[in-house]
C-alpha cells in the first residue's frame, strides 16, 4: 500500500502562491497516475491536476486553474508538486493528493492539506 502525504497548505493573501508538496512512500518514476484533487466545503471532490504515465506522459488541469497551476514531480524525492500562482478566493479548498500504482491497482490518497485564500 503507497502511503500518500501532503504538506504546504497555509492561509494566504488574493493573489499569492503557493506550492504543496504530495510525498510518496514508493518510488514514483513509473507510477500510472499522480493527481491534485480539493474538495472545498458543502462541495464534492474534483481533479485539479494530473499525470498519467501510460505508453506517453500526459498532463490534465481543470479549466479554472489552467495558466494559475502546474503540477510537476521530482522522482529523485518521490514528491508531487502543485504550484500554485495567482491564487483566488475560489481556490481554497481542503487539497489531496492521488496516486495510483498501475491502472490496476486501488489508488492511495493522503489526509489533505488546507488552503485558505483570503484578505
């Protein structure tokens, strides 16, 4: 079972950034997919970011973020990075981290990480 850690979530003013940081217990080099998802309250759960490694590397953004975040990854640290720029009111949300192994496998998800947008 990958566990899945997030961190970097903190209040932050209209038009700050911020970058969270997902660690993962395996290795990440060839994980099928790593994904940034926030469930802000009263809401459901939606896909920020992603990556899917399958014969080629694709990456997908919700149409609100597109231009604001990038995902990224640094294998030699195991860790998925959700930078996050121009950040809106809108954008807070509880933020969890999604990794999935193999397309066949259960994905694992972390505790999430808080981030607040507010003057």
């Amino acid at each position: 079972q990958v566990r899945v850690v997030e961190s970097g979530g903190v209040l932050v003013q209209p038009g700050g950034s911020l970058r969270l940081s997902c660690a993962v217990s395996g290795s990440i080099f060839s994980m099928y997919f790593m994904g940034w998802y926030r469930q802000a309250p009263g809401k459901q759960r939606k896909l920020v970011a992603s990556i899917t490694q399958d014969f080629s590397t694709g990456y997908d953004y919700a149409d609100s973020v597109k231009g604001r975040f990038t995902i990224s990854r640094d294998n030699a640290k195991n860790t998925v990075y959700l930078q996050m720029n121009s950040l809106e009111p809108e954008d807070t949300a509880v933020y969890y981290c999604k990794i999935q192994s193999t397309k066949w496998v259960a994905s694992s998800w972390g505790q999430g990480t808080q981030v607040t947008v507010s003057s």
